[in-house]
C-alpha cells in the first residue's frame, strides 16, 4: 500500500496521549506483544472513512475509524466492513486478515477495526502509465476477473444471509441515497431532482442477488508488488447484497466519468496501448463470470443509476466538508464534482430510452 501519503502521528491522527495509551493496551491485549513505542500515520486518499497504518513494533496494521461528528444514518458502517472481511477470510476474493472491532467510545471516540496490512502497489492512475501494454491487459483482466470471483462467492455459505436483503435492490438502493443526498444537499441541482424523478420510474428487473462491494474500483484494489495479481480488496463500506450487474457497471465508470483526484479514462481516444474499451472490460467479465453474452441487458440505465448514486455520495463528502469533519484534505472540491456527476447521469437516461 506504497502510493499513499502519509503524516505523522499525533497532530494528523487526532489521538491524544490517553487514546494513544487505549490503542496501544488493545493491540497488546488483542493481537499481541510488541517491542517499541505505538506510531500512527494517518492515509489520505480516503473519502468516508478515515484510515491510518498503526506501526506496533515489527509489526504494522490499517486502522479504520468512524469520523467524528454528527454523522447520516446508516454511513461510515465499519462494523459491516469488519463482518465481511472475516467472511471472505479463505475465499477466492483476497481481502485483508480482520484482526479485532472495538465498538468503545471511550477508546479512540468512535467505533474502528484493526486489519492486517497488505504490502503491495495502490494504483491511482487508470491509464497505468509507465506499463508496459501487456501489463496493462493483464492488470484489467485481473481486475475483471475477481470482480467475477465476488459476484460468485457462496453468500449465504459465508454467514451473510443477513447482510442484506434478496431483490429489489435498485429500488432499496434509490430510496437510501435520495434520503442520503437529501439530508446534506447544499444547493438545488437540477439534474438531481430529474434523476430522483425518472430512476424508481424505470427500475428494470433484477436477475440475480450476490454479494458485491459497491466501490470496485482501481484504488480501492492492492496489486502484487511485480506481478498483475491483485492481493487485496479494501474499502468494503458500502458492501451488501445486490445485483452484480449494477456492482459492475460502477467499477466501469471509469470509462465514463472525470473524477478530479483520479485520473480515469474518460475523454481518451485512443484509449492507451493494452487498455481495454469499456465494450471488451465487459466482454472480460461476461467470460470470467460464466455469461454466455457478455451484453449487459439495461446498461444505460446501470450506469445512471450508479452516478445517481456517486453524485449523492460525493454530496455527503462536501456536507462533511462543510462541517468540518471530512476525512480528506481535499474534500471541499468534491462539491464541484456533484453537478458533474449528476449531468453525466442525466445524459445516460437518454441512452437507455
């Protein structure tokens, strides 16, 4: 996890002397002994939830915590992180070891886990420069192919019958993130109000119901330090049961989508040498995961539902902004981003009809 900047504890890590001593009884009592003084660094890159590598002698751990503050219902569930993590422990989607859930406030403020840390690359940058155009390919098949893998896990198999609940779950999904988007709106975007009219009146039916991680995405996956394998899936936030055909389309917004802090594939023509198009990514997928036609019945609407979705969730990281209480420096232009985001969603309603 090399490609993310880090500052040194305290001053960034917002840990006083008594929580510092907390952490570092509950990683002696919980995971084990260590030699050394407890050293925190805090991670930027995060939107939601903020994150920090804990050094515990030789050994080093990813620190997840509920931001401080009055927070929306429902978010910032790094309970349901933790839970997923130790289901998928031995399965064919690699996540990182859960170590222990503290729940106790009077810890470090608000509720965190501890996870082992995953050495390996986090890439930001979608157009992968600097590769050659097989690593390229390999990385997006690789990319492809344990989206697949997640799309297949044994759900109930794992003990996450309850996790979430069978069909419906565009519907479920629009009726959260409008309450969501709702309850920190700043300013009236008209694209917005046009979405939360015409998306519950075009839901199209759902085929299947598996577990999907609901930010798939290049930064959110830890590669092999040389190899294109991905050894790590984070950032489990917004994980449920749903429809993996809509799981999917977000992960292909990449193609779409100009996300400001990221660099995508939005705009490109020609598309980098090795890069798939959007068109042969899905094709990638429909292979790995067993779909004869690897056409995805009701795209458009897919991918307008999933920037619905991103426009309400980048919302809530310029509300926290405004408040005071987001997890990353640069949260304040994601507000710029919302009417963006919506726009381009707007316009993928027209494609659909």
């Amino acid at each position: 996890m090399n490609n993310s900047s880090t500052s040194t504890f305290p001053a960034a890590s917002g840990f006083d002397a008594a929580q510092t001593n907390a952490l570092d009884g509950l990683i002696r009592r919980e995971i084990g002994a260590f030699d050394g003084a407890l050293r925190v660094r805090q991670v930027e890159g995060g939107q939601s939830n903020p994150t920090f590598i804990v050094d515990a002698g030789a050994r080093r751990l990813v620190l997840r915590r509920k931001p401080p503050g009055v927070l929306l219902p429902s978010a910032h569930a790094v309970e349901r992180e933790f839970r997923v993590l130790r289901a998928l422990e031995g399965s064919d989607v690699p996540v990182p070891r859960a170590r222990v859930l503290c729940e106790d406030p009077e810890v470090l403020g608000s509720t965190f886990y501890l996870m082992d840390f995953v050495e390996g690359r986090i890439l930001t940058d979608q157009t992968l420069p600097g590769m050659a155009p097989a690593g390229r390919r390999a990385h997006y098949a690789e990319m492809a192919r344990v989206m697949a893998a997640l799309h297949a896990v044994d759900w109930r198999g794992r003990g996450l019958a309850d996790y979430g609940r069978e069909g419906r779950y565009v519907e479920r999904q629009l009726d959260r993130w409008t309450r969501q988007y709702r309850a920190s709106e700043t300013a009236r975007i008209e694209a917005m109000e046009r979405l939360i009219e015409w998306l519950p009146a075009h839901v199209p039916p759902q085929e299947s119901t598996s577990l999907v991680h609901g930010d798939f995405r290049l930064d959110n996956l830890v590669f092999h330090p040389v190899e294109p394998r991905i050894v790590a899936v984070v950032d489990w936030e917004l994980s449920t049961l749903g429809d993996p055909l809509v799981d999917f389309a977000y992960h292909c917004l990449a193609w779409r989508l100009q996300l400001g802090t990221h660099r995508t594939l939005a705009g490109l023509d020609p598309l980098p040498e090795g890069i798939p198009s959007e068109a042969q990514h899905v094709a990638d997928y429909g292979r790995a995961s067993g779909r004869e036609d690897a056409r995805i019945a009701h795209w458009h609407y897919h991918l307008a539902f999933n920037m619905f979705r991103l426009a309400a969730i980048q919302q809530g990281v310029a509300r926290r902004a405004l408040d005071g209480n987001a997890a990353n420096s640069r949260a304040a232009a994601v507000a710029a981003r919302v009417q963006a985001t919506a726009d381009a969603g707007w316009a993928a309603t027209k494609e659909s009809r």
